[in-house]
C-alpha cells in the first residue's frame, strides 16, 4: 500500500490547451472562466439545453468562446474533443456531477487509466488535483490549497495572506526584474544570473551565503567568481530586506543600487572639519538588534532606532526590525555578499562618520550583540580614532536566545556544566581552531553552516599538529541547527554530529543560523530522531508565538 504523498504545487502554462467541462452547476461556469482567463479552450458537455445554463455559461457559449454538446459525456471523448497535436486528446477534466453517482466515478476510472488530470467537485478522492484559492495581481500570484477539504476556509487564508502584503509589491517585482536584467546584460555571460526555475526552492546544495574567498578584480570580473556575486547580491537583496522596503523602490534608487554596485565602496567622502562649520557635533550609538523578533530588542535600542537621523543596517538584521525605523530616516544596508565583506565594512564606516561629520544622530544596527561576533569593538576603536565616542546598546545574541527557543538549556544539572560560544568562520574566512571536546560542555558554532563539513571534519577529527589536539568528537554527539531564531519562520533540525552534514544537504540553508552541539540537546526534546536521520521542525513553539 503506498504512503499518501504531499501534493505538488505547480502553476501550469494552460495557453492553447483543450479542458472538457462535464456538468451544468454554477462551479461549472466559474471553471469556465478560470479556463478562458488561462487562455485554454473549454468544450462543455452536458445534457442540459444551453438555454437552461447559469446565465455566465449560456452567455459564453452564445458567444462563441465555449463549445457547447449536449449529452451525456463518452469516454471517446477524452480522445477526440482534444487537440490534434497532442493525437486529439484533451489536456484537464473539470466535472461537476454528483460524486457519489456511476458517472463521476467512471469518468474519474477513465481520465486516471488514461493519464488526464481531473478534478472532481467535492471529491478529492475522485480528483488528481484540485485548483487552488488564487490572488492575481500579476507579476505577483498567490495559491493557497485544503486540498479539497476546506474551499470556503482556503479562501480566508488567501485574503489573510493577501491583506498583510504591501500593495506595491507587484510593481517593485517589475523594478526587481528589471534590475535582474541589467545586471544580466552586465555580465559577459548572462546565464550567470538565470533565476532558478523554482521560485519557491533553491537548491540545498546551493548556498546563497557561501564564502567566496577572493575578492573581486578586474582579472576576474568575466569569471565564474564575479558572475556568482552578481547573482548572490540580487539573491540577498529579494531574501533579506522587508518587504516594504522592496515595495517602495524607484526607478532612481534601482539606478542607485546598479551603480552602487559597480561602484567602490569605500569612495564616501569623510571631509573633516564639518561638523565646526556646522556648530554641532555628531553622536554615534551601536545597538544590537537582538536574534530576530522586534519583541526581543531594547527599550533603549527601540528608542534609539526611532530618533536617528541615520541607520546603517548590518545584512542579516531581520525586516521585522528594519520595519520599525520611520520611514523618514535613511537607510543603509551593509552589501556585505560573498567576497565583499571588507569594502562593505569599510563603506559602513566612512558613511556613519561623514555623517557625523554633518552633526547626525547615526545608529549602527548589528544584529544580536554588537560585542559577539559583531566586530563593536572594532567599530568603537574606529568612531573614538577620529574623536567620536559610541554609545554601545547591547543585544539579546542568539547564542543563547537560539537555543532556549529551540528547547535546549544550554546548562542542565548533571549534563552540562558550562557553554563556550565559537565562530565557525576566522578571518577571512580561514577556519578557526576546532575546540576540544568536553562532555559536560554545550558548544554553540555561530557563522559555521556555509562550511558545516569542514567544521565536522575538523571535530571528529582533529588535526595531528594542532597543540589543542583532543580525542576525537562523538558521532553520536546530539546537535541541532537553528535558523532565523524568534523569527516566525525560525526552523530547527535536530540530529547528530555524524548526520548533521547530511542532513542540511537534504533540507538546504536559510541563514542566519547556529550550531548547538552537546548531550543538553535531546534534554527537553519531545521528537526522538531516528537512527542516522534528522527532524525538522518549523515555526515557533506555541508558547512563544507572540514575540
């Protein structure tokens, strides 16, 4: 007996086909429509007169556009009410009779052993699809299935989703496709920047974070490296800015952007002597913007996000964050892509302290804690180098907001006694010293997962020559991934030291995420993960919703 599957969501190029409508009802006349509005030939076959018809049906087969035979309907004519191309068979049944009756079963028996999709109304069983509750606005279409068990709560769904979108959004997809092209054009190769053909997966095997160590020349500019950066950079920019912010884009800001990207980014001017001319003088504050969820920052931080003047925003702070800067204050995402990272720092740099220079109120927002990974201090040692004093707001990190939201107490009597918190990723990218394994010790990986092999690799086997070298790590060591943590979207895989390379080759990155590695992982755990596999799990627990 086979194991019920998940149904595939598709959207399907219908223009020119052949649909066979079966049944008079009203659901009838609206597929009637969907079929014309897909640009697909409906041929109606019932045995009720076509002056008998709900009034949009009779007017369209009046009109010519819907073929019209009245009787009941004949299995031959799966196979000769089609298209000549493909041997006269049709390509979609809709039927509309009773399913519980002969006829709609048998027509079901017929399209199945003949390879025709069909949708039965009310019966999902009869059916090898069902159609989706839709939202068009093209570019931009949005289905959202019950899988013919809901149709009327499957619509509320839909409106839900549809009303939290900003109403520019279709427009900004034009802008961003438009962008695409250009850079397309730009490339010497423009295949470089194809968009995958799924829109709603990307690869596993295809990490939009990964590193890519040399940074770009004019040697290479024509090379696999600086194809790849173009369409990273496009990539971050559709996964990581709000929504909002992506809606409201101009012609003039895309202008921006392109050239921005082409352009050196350390080229800001930093005239000194401004701020005397002006009478007043600048103040810098370096906020942590916590692990995701605005219900995790700051008073102070809210509060210094609300009164800046300017914000320089690194990549990975989340949207829900940057939605709360009014939308009067300017702001700077960090173009920290692969390959980038040091001109993108530096560009952050020059442009708080010109602003400075002109008496702004400038707050650099890192995500989680400015001081953990964040290179704060480095910043603080830049600002107070040219005579400006941070102000230094922590953040909730998620070193240790991951785990507890992930259901892990880094620290448990009798299991583990201590935490160390490590970067999986040195400077420039080198890999660090793998640290030695302490059974009563939870270690937290953060930036690892673009190169979680490696980071295994080097734990379960530890380099002969390093001074730190330690007895190899368990295999069977529990560990679990957590991404996007406090975030709606947050997800956690849970398996073990020796699967955990497997099992995000299986599932694929959603940056940005950390490593937890220790026995305390499987303490609260509710779900038993299975010998050599993983268990993913998705959202946030019922408990925390709310942040």
């Amino acid at each position: 007996m086979h194991k019920q599957g998940i149904p595939l969501l598709t959207s399907t190029n219908c223009t020119g086909q052949v649909h066979l409508l079966v049944g008079s009802t009203p659901l009838i006349a609206s597929r009637a429509t969907k079929v014309l509005d897909a640009g697909a030939v409906p041929v109606l076959v019932t045995e009720t007169a076509t002056e008998e018809l709900p009034y949009d049906l009779r007017k369209r087969v009046e009109e010519g556009v819907v073929r019209h035979i009245q009787r009941g309907w004949e299995e031959n004519d799966l196979q000769t009410l089609g298209r000549q191309e493909v041997g006269g068979w049709v390509d979609t049944v809709f039927c509309a009779l009773p399913p519980t009756g002969k006829s709609a079963q048998n027509l079901s028996v017929a399209c199945k052993r003949n390879r025709v999709p069909i949708n039965v109304a009310d019966s999902p069983s009869l059916s090898t699809f069902t159609l989706l509750s839709t939202h068009t606005d093209l570019p931009l279409q949005i289905g959202v299935t019950t899988s013919g068990r809901g149709c009327h709560l499957a619509s509320r769904i839909r409106r839900e989703i549809v009303s939290s979108l900003p109403k520019e959004l279709p427009a900004a997809i034009e802008r961003i496709s438009t962008l695409r092209e250009r850079l397309w054009h730009a490339s010497s190769t423009p295949s470089a920047v194809v968009a995958p053909q799924s829109e709603d997966d990307i690869d596993p095997s295809t990490q939009m974070n990964e590193l890519v160590t040399a940074a770009p020349t004019e040697e290479d500019a024509d090379q696999e490296k600086a194809k790849t950066r173009r369409a990273r950079w496009l990539a971050q920019i559709c996964e990581y800015w709000p929504l909002e912010r992506i809606a409201a884009l101009t012609d003039a800001e895309l202008d921006g952007m392109l050239a921005s990207y082409t352009s050196n980014p350390s080229s800001v001017s930093t005239t000194p002597g401004t701020e005397e001319a002006m009478g007043k003088k600048g103040s810098i504050h370096l906020i942590g913007s916590g692990p995701g969820s605005p219900g995790l920052l700051t008073v102070a931080a809210h509060e210094a996000i609300k009164t800046a003047t300017l914000i320089l925003a690194d990549k990975l702070v989340p949207a829900p964050v940057l939605a709360l800067i009014p939308r009067r204050t300017p702001v700077h995402i960090a173009r920290k892509f692969p390959g980038n990272a040091e001109l993108a720092q530096q560009e952050l740099l020059d442009m708080g302290l010109a602003a400075l220079h002109r008496g702004e109120k400038v707050v650099r927002l890192k995500q989680g804690d400015p001081y953990l990974y964040g290179r704060g201090g480095e910043e603080v040692i830049f600002f107070r180098e040219h005579g400006y004093e941070c102000t230094v707001v922590p953040g909730v990190t998620s070193a240790l907001s991951g785990p507890l939201l992930a259901g892990i107490p880094p620290t448990h009597r009798g299991v583990a006694d201590e935490i160390l918190v490590c970067t999986g990723t040195g400077r420039k990218g080198e890999p660090p010293m793998p640290p030695p394994y302490v059974k009563s010790r939870t270690t937290v990986f953060l930036m690892a997962i673009h190169r979680l092999d490696a980071l295994v690799s080097s734990l379960v086997t530890p380099p002969l020559d390093s001074l730190t070298a330690s007895a190899p790590w368990p295999m069977d060591l529990p560990c679990a991934v957590i991404e996007r943590a406090s975030s709606r979207d947050q997800r956690v895989v849970r398996t073990r030291l020796g699967d955990v390379v497997r099992a995000m080759e299986s599932v694929g990155g959603r940056p940005p995420g950390l490593i937890v590695v220790g026995w305390a992982c499987e303490v609260l755990a509710k779900t038993v993960v299975p010998e050599g596999g993983w268990v993913v799990e998705e959202g946030l627990s019922v408990g925390i919703r709310s942040l």
